[in-house]
C-alpha cells in the first residue's frame, strides 16, 4: 500500500479513537494497572459488536490521563475496506508512516482493531514485542486468535481479556442509575431495578441495542457472526447447515443436546460436521457449551452438554420458538454471569437425574451449586429445586447451596442443610 494513504487512514483512525462520547466504564477494566503496566500484548477478543473497540477506547483515555501523549498512540481498525489489500508486507510501511507523521518520543502504544484481517499478522506483533518499545493492544471477534496457529509466536507474550455484551450492572451505568449496597435494601430503589431487569432481558446487552432500543439490527448482528465470523473464515460451502443449527440452538437456549440429536434432528449426514460447526460458534463467542461435572473424565467428554447464547435478545431475535421459557432464559444471564466471573463451571445430574443448574469448581474443591427459577412459590416446584440442591450437597459436599429466583429472598433449612434463595438482580449486582 502507498505510504500516502496509510497515513491519510492513520490520521483518521486516530480521531476515532479519541472520540470519547458516551463512552461507558467496563467492570472487565475495574483493575486495570496490569493492562497498560505489563509488557505483555493485550489480546482483547469477543463478540462481533460487544464493545472491543470501546474499550480500547476507555484504556487510551485512561493513557492520555496519565500523561502519554497523543503522538505516541497509534489506532488501526482493520474492518476498514481501504485495508481490505493489506498484507502482512504492509505492516512495516504502516509503522514508517506512522513515525514520519508523528515523531513520537519515548514509549508508543499500538491498537489494532479486528487484526486477524490480516494474515500472519502474529509474525509482525512477535516482532515488535521482541525488539521496539511499544505496547500492544489487539482485539478480534474470534477465540481462535489464541489457538495453536498463533501459539508459537505469541505463547507467554500475551494476555487475555474476553469482552462480552453489557452485564446488567453496566446496563445500569449505561441507564444512569447509580446505586450502593445499601441502596439494595431501598424499596424504591429496588423497584428501578427490578423494572430495568426486564428491560434487560427484552434488549440484551449489546451496546448499541442498549443504546437505541432497536432490537432490528440483531437479526444483523446474528447474519454478520454466522457469515463473516464462521462461514466465510471457514470456507464451509453448506451455509443451509450451518444457519439451521444455529436457528435450534437459539430456540433451545439452556437444554441439553446431544451431538446425534442435533445430526438427526437436521438431517445431516456426518457427526464430525455437527462438531465442527458447534467449535466454530464457540470459537465466534455465538454460542457456549456447558459441560457435566463428573469425577469421570469419560463421563464429562461423551455426556451431552447445555447450550447457552451470547445474548437472549439476540437468540430471541432469530428464534422460531413462539413461546419462551423465561426461567431458560434467565438461566441463560447467570451462565454469562459466571462467565463474566471467570468461574469454572458445571451442570450436574444426579443417578436419580435430578439436575442442578450451576455447580461451581476452584481448584480441586466444589464451592456452590445454583438454581434459577423464577418462582418457587409452588410447593411441587420448591421440592423439586431444594431436592435436587440437597442431592447435590451429599454427593459432591457443596459449601453453599443457592436458588435465585425474580423476587424471594430468605434463608431456609430444609432437611436439616442450608439454602438460600435470593432475587436474580441481587445476585448479577453483588460481584
């Protein structure tokens, strides 16, 4: 590319990045020293339209406030069709013109946006990292950014922040309403929060959803994820197969699937296919696979798995279920919650197949094993939930067992063990 217009895009780009308008705090970035601080390349990936670029945004700004000055930044978003000729020859074009426009002093911070338009990318960023004082940020809408191909080049040279779609306590930031611990206790208070929880289990999390309330351009999100994300990086030619997956795994949010349910219900003739095509949504943040815990490995890799989205607006919007079950769904919010958490996490079924939602794992002990219900006020649905906590209990040796429901809050015994139910916002607002 000409050295002309490489700067022509890198004095454009930089206004981008310096736009700060409506730019919301991510809890991802609530300790955020070691992410300017570390000498590592920040590798930033997640779902296509979740905010990478904002906070790439957020972590300039937050440059800028310490007294880095504007020169030494240089902001690249790959997405940009004028790079759509760009090789990976390029990039030492990209750095010169960089220089000669802005004649930076001292340590440079590089961000590049969607770098896996780019092929061998990694062969350059290793470079850079190895010989010149820059820092560097990379984001991608793919997991596979971190996979065996970039492995040798970037193998304890990176580290990892995934970016998902506004949590509700940052839905709420976004709404403007502020609250405090002891603000939880406030009825008038809860009552705001209990309404913006539905508002966000109808919008999701995706900022511009959030931002606009126009819930049409999910049906968009979900063709750009499913096309530019998987089909075409995956070169599949039966784009048939792949839609209508994913069109049952929206409609099927937090049940479990087995792969030969899936093959059959489909039609498809190859088991390795629906495998792959599942890889590929994990691998584009689309969908996740919650796996069964079991102190049997065989029993973990060959027991079916539960499906969840990325956002339950977004599943809804592509959905040919009518009907939905609001428990799955929100059962759905407190798995990206646990995400969010960093937690290690399972489902689990008992010999008797009484099932508990969530059961959480640090190192080698089980900590809390959750249920999400909407509402236990049923006695047949009280039984069945703390049935299933306490099996869970005697079997695994839970420290604490928790049912979250829309409104209950209350500690219980029930055959002399421990539960406590409390309300879905409380939980997602008490890190």
């Amino acid at each position: 590319m000409q050295i002309s217009k490489l700067k022509e895009i890198i004095v454009e780009h930089k206004k981008g990045l310096l736009r700060f308008d409506d730019l919301i705090n991510r809890d991802v970035l609530s300790k955020s020293n070691w992410v300017v601080e570390s000498k590592e390349i920040i590798v930033i990936t997640g779902v296509r339209r979740s905010g990478k670029s904002s906070l790439m945004k957020l972590i300039a700004r937050e440059l800028l406030s310490t007294g880095v000055p504007e020169s030494n930044l240089l902001y690249i978003n790959f997405d940009d069709d004028r790079l759509i000729s760009f090789t990976v020859e390029d990039f030492d074009r990209l750095l010169n013109a960089y220089l000669e426009l802005n004649g930076p002093i001292g340590k440079k911070y590089f961000f590049l946006d969607e770098i896996q338009n780019v092929k061998m990318w990694e062969k350059w960023i290793n470079r850079l990292y190895e010989f010149e004082n820059v820092k560097i940020f990379v984001t991608g809408s793919n997991s596979s950014m971190l996979s065996s191909e970039y492995s040798t080049y970037l193998t304890g040279r990176n580290r990892q922040i995934i970016n998902f779609p506004f949590s509700f306590s940052e839905y709420l930031t976004f709404k403007n309403i502020s609250y405090n611990q002891g603000d939880l206790f406030d009825r008038d208070k809860i009552n705001v929060i209990k309404r913006e929880l539905n508002n966000f289990y109808i919008n999701g999390g995706f900022p511009e959803i959030v931002k606009n309330e126009d819930l049409s351009l999910l049906e968009q999100y979900f063709k750009d994820i499913l096309y530019r994300d998987i089909i075409v990086r995956h070169g599949i030619k039966n784009n048939k197969e792949v839609r209508e997956l994913a069109l049952i795994l929206s409609s099927e949010i937090a049940t479990n699937q087995s792969y030969q349910k899936l093959k059959n219900v489909l039609n498809i003739k190859s088991l390795t296919s629906i495998k792959q095509y599942i890889g590929y949504f994990s691998e584009s943040y689309l969908f996740f696979q919650l796996g069964l815990f079991s102190n049997s490995l065989k029993q973990q890799i060959y027991n079916s798995k539960k499906n969840y989205c990325i956002d339950i607006a977004l599943a809804n919007s592509v959905s040919f279920v009518t009907s939905r079950n609001e428990g799955r769904l929100y059962e759905n919010i407190i798995y990206l919650e646990l995400l969010r958490r960093n937690e290690e996490i399972y489902y689990w079924k008992s010999s008797s197949d009484k099932e508990v939602d969530f059961v959480i794992k640090k190192g080698t002990n089980l900590l809390t094993a959750i249920q999400v219900s909407i509402d236990i006020s049923n006695d047949a649905t009280k039984e069945r939930e703390f049935s299933a906590l306490l099996c869970a209990q005697r079997e695994l040796g839970m420290d604490e067992l928790t049912v979250l429901t829309k409104d209950d809050e209350y500690d219980i015994k029930y055959h002399d063990t421990n539960i406590s139910v409390k309300p879905i916002w409380k939980y997602l607002l008490n890190k």
